[in-house]
C-alpha cells in the first residue's frame, strides 16, 4: 500500500484546478440505465471510484468507455442482460446502490446487495426501500441482497423523507422519471449534485421541478433519450484545497471554484479569518493574520456545513487560536482523523458526535494512518502546517476522491510525495 510524505514547508502560493465532482459522478452514470440511447458525461473526475461504477455498470451489460485524456464517461445502455448488482463491486463502494431505482424504473426488476457498514457509518437503506415501495415495488431482503420488483411498472406518489437523504432522493428521483403519473418527494436533499442529476435528466427527456429545493415533483414520461451533461464542480475537493492556505498561509487560486456551492462552509472561513475572493477564474483564499481563529461547526444536509468537509476543518482548527467544538449530525462514527491528528499534538476530546479541539500552536509530523476518504486528507492538510515529517498510511482511500492530489498540493509549494507501498 502507498504513502504519502509529507513536509511542513510555510505558505502555500499559486492556483489548484478543481475537478468534476465524485458524488454528482456516481449518480449521473447509473442514470445512463434509464435510457436505450447513449449518455455522455464531460468533466468526468478521474478517480478510483469512478471505475468502480464503470465496473458495476459494464457487469450489467452497459457499454461504458471513459476517456481518461478528455474525463468522458460515454456511456450506453442499450442491453442491458443482468440485473444483479455484485457484493463484491457494491462492498468497495456504497454508492453502488443508486443503481437500484434506474434499474427498477428500465427493467422492472433488480437484485442489489447492501453495501454493509463503512468506516463513518452502518449506512443504512430503510430511506431508499420506503420511497422506492411508495412508487409500487416490492422489496426484500434476502441473503444480503436487495430482491426489488415492479412487475406492473411504478406508479407516481407522494413521498416524505424523514430525513433529507441525498442517496434515497436520487434513487427515487432517477426512479420516478418513468414512472405512470407525478411523484413528489417531500423534504428532498438540496445538495448541489441533486440539481445537477436533475439537470441532466431534463436533457434526457425527464420532467422534473423543484430540484435543489425540499419539495421535488417529477411528472414520470415513457421513455429517457440520450444526452451529453457535464459533471458539476466538485465542492468538497474545492473546500478541502481552499483550507490549505489557510493551515499553511499564502494565497491560493482554485481554479473553477463557485461560492454558491460552499456558501456555509466559507461563512465558516470568513468567521476564522480567512479571505474567499470571487475571481474570474473562480475563488481566491487568502488567511488574513499569522493564525485563525476558533469556530464552532455544526455538520447539517445542504445549505449546512458538509459533513464531507468536517475532518478537513477540524484539522485547521487543531492549530487555531481558541477553542473549537464541532458537532457531526450526519454520520454516527465521523470522528476517525481525531486520533491520528492526536498523533500530531492536537488536543481534541472527542465525546460522541461532539469533538473539542484546542488550538495549538504548532502541530508536529508524525506516522498516522488514513482511515477513511476524507480523513486522509484532513492528515495531508494538517502535515502541511506541522513541523517536521507526517508520513500517511493506507492512502488508497485518498484516490478514491482526489485526482493527483500530490501534483495539486506541490503545484503550490507543498513538500508533498508519493511512496510506493509494498
Ligand atoms: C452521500 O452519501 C455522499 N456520497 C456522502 O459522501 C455524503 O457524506 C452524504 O451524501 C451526506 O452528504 C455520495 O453522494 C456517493 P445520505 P449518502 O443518504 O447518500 C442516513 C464522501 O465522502 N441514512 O444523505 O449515503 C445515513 O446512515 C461520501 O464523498 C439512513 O438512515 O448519504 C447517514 O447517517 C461519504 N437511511 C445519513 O442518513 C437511508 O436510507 C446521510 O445519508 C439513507 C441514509
């Protein structure tokens, strides 16, 4: 397995260039099941999960060729000839699981395993099997897989989340664009790759109103065409590169970034002390004194803080001036990064879904282990500001979510490299 090395090395300066965004990614391309006709995804990010989806979709019979010079995802679905979603593809990843509504909606029928527990989470589907039985499946579980039929097709209904799943609002979203007649999802997930995966479906041919806001309507039509959409910015790797100037100082410049998709998560930043300039060529961030300051994050659905970016803000307020508390609503086991940030000299007291970070002055390099994706690079962000050498382990998860993460970091002064595990 890979390491990474890396070299506290004082303020970092220049642009990073912000890829398509993972999570719209993984919901775009099983939409391509909802169609006969090929969709095509520009701005693909070239990551690890993304060939997973490939793997999954091609095992159901879906041409898919991604272009890795031009980040295309061409995809077609025009046989598909097996309706099993693997345990072994949908273990690796659990995104796997929205490929379940599209296949119901196209198929009639599909058999997905349940992705099982993760490092955050058990990850649950109770969400996606209740809306997904409102439109008129039938559902269950058996040795681990997910048996779901709609033999007279799916019928449109009113449907409440009782919590804003993004995962379940897409499967019951990409389910409903064929179903018979209007369905509405009540307290929908807002996240800005919902508005994406709507845009992209309107282009296909589907009906939908609403996306992006908590009541999504979606009029079900016969049949999906073809489209081409490209795959939106990607918010969580544009947060996670704007904290590195202002763990490490500097001025960075990243490329493609859009205030509109961090809003709460740079109030955040600006409360800390930290500079968010819209530019032409998309968001510049500049710390204002030689450390931020203290604040309290609150993780919450879209508008709210991305619970994607919490790891990645607690190591920036390991080293700020005060002290900080951060609460985790989403996931019950998001905490992970604490120790390994302890390693370093944080001072962190991490009582269930609440950690109590008291800024230091400096942290220290030290070996620490990547536990999951966004932890691990919540360790390269704090490695950046600490004194010394922060060598991290297991960072396999990292190239889940970021695309030549060491080219982006060195592209503005960070001692950072690879090493080639075992
Ligand atoms: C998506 O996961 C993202 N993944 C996650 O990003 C992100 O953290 C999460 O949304 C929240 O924003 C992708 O888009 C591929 P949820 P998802 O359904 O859809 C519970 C990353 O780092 N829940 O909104 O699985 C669930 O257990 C990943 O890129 C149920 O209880 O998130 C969790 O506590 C990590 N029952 C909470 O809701 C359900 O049926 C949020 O889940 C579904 C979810």
């Amino acid at each position: 397995m890979d390491s990474i090395l890396v070299k506290g090395n004082g303020p970092l300066n220049g642009q990073i260039p912000i890829a398509g965004a993972k999570n719209a990614c993984l919901t775009l391309m099983p939409a391509t099941l909802l169609s006969e006709e090929p969709l095509t995804l520009t701005n693909a990010p070239r990551l690890s999960d993304i060939k997973t989806m490939t793997e999954l979709l091609q095992s159901l019979g879906a041409e898919v060729s991604g272009l890795q010079d031009g980040q295309v995802q061409a995809m077609s679905s025009h046989n598909i000839d097996n309706h099993v979603a693997d345990y072994e593809i949908v273990r690796k990843m659990r995104a796997s699981n929205l490929v379940l509504g599209p296949m119901l909606a196209r198929l009639g029928q599909a058999v997905v395993s349940l992705p099982g527990g993760c490092a955050i989470g058990a990850r649950p589907m109770d969400l996606h099997i209740h809306g997904l039985e409102a439109l008129g499946a039938e559902i269950e579980l058996k040795d681990g897989y997910l048996h779901a039929k709609a033999p007279r097709g799916l019928k449109g209904a009113v449907i409440e989340l009782s919590f804003a799943s993004v995962g379940a609002t897409e499967n019951i979203m990409m389910a409903a664009t064929l179903a018979k007649g209007t369905t509405q999802i009540k307290n929908a997930a807002r996240e800005p790759e919902i508005i994406d995966l709507a845009d992209c479906l309107k282009k296909m041919g589907a009906h939908i109103e609403g996306a992006g806001t908590p009541v999504i309507t979606i009029e079900g039509v016969d049949r999906l065409h073809g489209a081409t959409h490209p795959v939106v910015t990607d918010r969580i790797e544009l947060g996670t590169y704007m904290l590195a100037p202002a763990i490490c100082g500097g001025e960075v410049e990243l490329l493609g970034g859009r205030l509109d998709l961090v809003g709460a998560f740079v109030e955040k930043l600006n409360e800390a002390g930290v500079d968010v300039i819209e530019t032409k060529a998309g968001l510049k961030v500049k710390r204002q004194g030689d450390r931020v300051k203290a604040v309290d994050v609150t993780t919450e659905p879209f508008p709210g803080f991305p619970t994607d970016l919490q790891a990645q803000m607690m190591a920036l307020m390991c080293t700020a001036e005060g002290t900080s508390v951060l609460e985790e609503k989403i996931f019950e086991n998001r905490f992970m990064h604490a120790p390994e940030l302890i390693r370093m000299g944080a001072k962190i007291d991490v009582q269930g879904g609440h950690a109590t970070v008291t800024g230091v002055d400096h942290l220290k390099g030290a070996p620490v282990m990547a536990t999951d994706l966004r932890a691990s690079v919540s360790l390269i962000l704090a490695g950046l500001a600490a004194e010394g050498e922060t060598l991290i382990n297991r960072v396999y998860h990292l190239d889940r979510g970021y695309e030549k993460v060491v080219r982006k970091f060195s592209g503005v002064g960070a001692q950072i490299e690879r090493i080639k595990g075992g």
